[in-house]
C-alpha cells in the first residue's frame, strides 16, 4: 500500500507559510529572521525526510551520504535556541547571573550539532532505529541506537525549556513573552513529529505549530498598537531599537543627560487670528513635516507638538555621545528650513517667523499614564530652559545655554556661537547666560 504524504506536505506548507510571514511582517528583527529560520528548517525536514529520503530508501536503500538529510532536523533544534539566545540579549540583566544560562542555551546548540554528526556518521542507523518508522512502521523506541540519537535532541530541549523559563523570570518584553510562551508549549509537540508514527507525526508538528501561532499572532497584534503609539513621537531610529531589544529598553524610566531643541513660530497668534483656519492648518502641517524631517536626520525624538511649538529631545530613548553637537545642527536646519518657509507665508500685511532654544542637562524620561492614554514625558531643567530660550529668540535666532557650548566645544559648531545676553526667565532664579547660533 503506497505510503500517503499528504498531511505531512500539508504540514511542511504550514511551516513554510508561517515563516515567511514572519519574514514580510518582521523581516528587521532579529528575533524574527531566527525564528523564520527555525519554522523554515522545520518544513524543510518533513520534507525531505517524506518526499526524498524515504522514497529513495524504498528504491535503493540508505545511501552512505544519508546523514545529510538529517541537517534540517539539526537546523530546526540550532534555530529555535538562536531565537531563545536573541531574545534573551534583548532584556536588561540587572544584577541576575545570566551568563551560565546563556552557555545552556549555546550546550543545547552543540547537542543539536552533536545529533546531525552522529546521523553523518550512522545513516543506516538514524534510519533503522530512529525514523525508520517512515520505511518499515515498526516501534524501535526500546533499541539503545534510538537513545544516541534521541538523548542529544532530547536533553537540548530540556536544557532549552529551562532557559526560556529562566528567561521569563527576568520578564523580557511582553509581546515577546507571549511569543515566547506559545513556542515553549508548542515546542514538544514540534519535536514529536520526528519520533511519532508516520500517521501521527505531521499532527503532533501541527498541533506545535498551530499553539506557537496563537502566540505568533498575539505578538504581532501587540507590537502594531505599539508602533501606532509610537510613530506619533519617536525617530524613525527608535523602531530599530524596539525590533531589536524590545519596547521595554526604549520606554522605561531613566535618568541621563541630553539636548532639548525647543522652536516655535514668531508672530503666530496674529497670523492665525487673520487668516482662514483652513490656511492656518496647512502652514502647521508643512511646518510640522520640515521639523520632523529635520528631527530625524538628527536622530531626535519630537517629545510636543502643541500648536506652533515643538519640543524635540536628542539623546533619548537612543541616547548619543554627541546629543550637543546633533542639536545645535538640528537646530540650524530648523532655522534654514524655517526662515525659507516664513518668507513664503508671509505678506505685506502679516509676517512669520521662527526661533529656537537649545539647552543640556540630565533630564528622566519615560512613558507614563493610564492604560488608555500613554504619553512619552521628559523631566528637567533643561527642557524648560529649551523652551524659555526659545520664547526669548528673535525670528531666525537660535538661542543656546551654557551646558551645551561646553559639551559642543570640541566639535565644528562651537565656533559658531558667540555670547549673548543673561537673560531673566521665568522660573529660574538667576539670569541665565545664553549664546547665539551664528548662521554659517
């Protein structure tokens, strides 16, 4: 009776889809790419041990290359611990001991290496006693050849288990943790397929495949609200950062010191109280899109947008060395950009302008709120100052503090600045020295 394989191409489909949607949902995370591997090897070894290498056997016998055909299983055990292993890179060790963990994860991946070195090494054996069920439909799980190839798979995925629960203990970001769930639940059920009968084998890989999809598909949903919250303030280099570390390195709470560029538009209120709102929308929206691109090339994260002001933060969530020097070129740029677009809204009768304020300091960030409105807030000194220099800058004038001149000193914008004015601010009780951006 010829042997049926259709549920087992089936399977080897279902595989094979999920990891390319993993590829066209996810394809920079490196999490992702490792699991769209493992699901990849995954399919790979159903089919070539259904469609090639048991019909081969059937016509010629084992050939002495045999073990080659055991590389998609080994792949399938080395992927799924390089997730594991990339998973845990992406949560903060604290004062935890995580290097024996992480050298239980890279033993599992020897072991998986180990399991294809002994199949090269005994193909007929691999294929007799192991998963020979798929040419003669016998038991062989009694034999000592079906424990040396069993114990290495079977010891890597304890010792993988183990370190994924050791990996939850230390609270890896959520999305991941349910991701993480769902494969660790599924995981057996997976590795089942290669020791179960023909007839049952391609339902346990299902049955493992469709419990890490209900996880695949939480992770997903989660991580697209998340990029909706995100992408209304943060740069386009803070999803770098998120896809590989998780959303828990780019929002939780910390204290550090960064460059606050704060720029709003001179005579505003005037110019909006006469002129249509219709017009006044369409000069905040371009005014808007040439500061965020301005933001971004600088590596920035616009923090507020509240009526002509923006407030944008260089050196956070991502923090840079060199936040002074970034600042003041964003700050150029928006001034360049700003002066070209007032000189277009202006007219004989109403005129715009733009100025700007650049301060330093140690400022804590990080998201704050109610389960239904999250905000992005930023804390010090030195944001307030940003936006009280900023109030005080005539139209094209950028106007900078102490603590950024002397963190810029030794970059090519410090010779642009000159001494301005000490100036009374609200909110500070002393005048507070400021600079001038010269124009270059």
């Amino acid at each position: 009776m010829p042997f049926d394989t259709t549920p087992h191409v089936i399977t080897t489909l279902i595989a094979l889809g999920m990891a390319l949607a993993f590829i066209v949902a996810d394809r920079h995370s490196p999490t992702s790419r490792a699991l769209a591997l493992f699901l990849v090897s995954i399919g790979l070894s159903i089919g070539v041990s259904v469609l090639i290498e048991g019909p081969l056997i059937r016509r010629q016998g084992q050939p002495a290359w045999g073990g080659l055909f055991a590389l998609p299983e080994s792949l399938a055990f080395f992927f799924a611990y390089e997730w594991l292993l990339r998973v845990r890179r992406t949560v903060p060790a604290g004062s935890l001991y995580t290097l024996g963990p992480d050298r239980l994860v890279r033993v599992a991946q020897g072991l998986s290496i180990l399991y294809w070195l002994v199949a090269l090494a005994f193909p007929v054996e691999r294929r007799q006693y192991f998963i020979g069920e798929f040419v003669t439909g016998a038991s062989n799980a009694s034999h000592p050849w079906f424990w040396i190839f069993a114990a290495p798979l079977l010891i890597s995925l304890a010792l993988g288990i183990f370190s994924g629960l050791l990996l939850l203990n230390r609270r890896p970001d959520r999305a991941e943790s349910m991701r993480m769930l769902a494969f660790l639940a599924g995981a057996p059920f997976m590795a089942s397929g290669l020791v179960l009968p023909p007839q049952q084998a391609p339902l346990g890989t299902a049955i493992g495949l469709l419990i890490f999809l209900v996880g695949a598909v939480q992770y997903h949903v989660t991580q697209g609200r998340r990029a909706q919250f995100l992408s209304r303030f943060l740069a386009p280099q803070v999803a770098d950062m998120v896809r590989q570390r998780g959303l828990k390195s780019a929002t939780d709470e910390r204290t550090l010191e960064l460059s606050a560029v704060y720029c709003d538009l001179r005579g505003f209120t005037a110019f909006s109280e006469a002129t249509s709102s219709k017009h006044v929308i369409g000069i905040l929206r371009e005014y808007y899109d040439a500061v965020g691109n301005a933001a971004a090339e600088f590596g920035g994260t616009i923090k507020d947008q509240a009526g002509d002001g923006v407030l944008i933060l260089v050196g956070a969530p991502i923090p840079y060395p060199d936040h002074a020097r970034r600042a003041l070129e964003l700050a150029r740029r928006i001034r360049e950009v700003g002066i070209e677009l007032s000189r277009r809204w202006s007219d004989a009768q109403l005129s715009l302008g733009v100025g700007v304020g650049v301060a330093s300091g140690f400022v804590t960030v990080g998201v704050i709120g109610a389960a239904s409105r999250l905000e992005y807030t930023a804390v010090g000194p030195a944001v307030n100052l940003a936006a009280r220099f900023c109030a005080e800058a005539a139209h094209g004038e950028v106007l900078v503090d102490q603590r950024t001149v002397d963190l810029a000193a030794a970059g090519p914008s410090a010779e642009h600045l000159r001494p301005g004015e000490a100036l009374a601010l609200k909110g500070f009780q002393q005048p507070v020295q400021s600079y001038v951006l010269a124009s270059v």
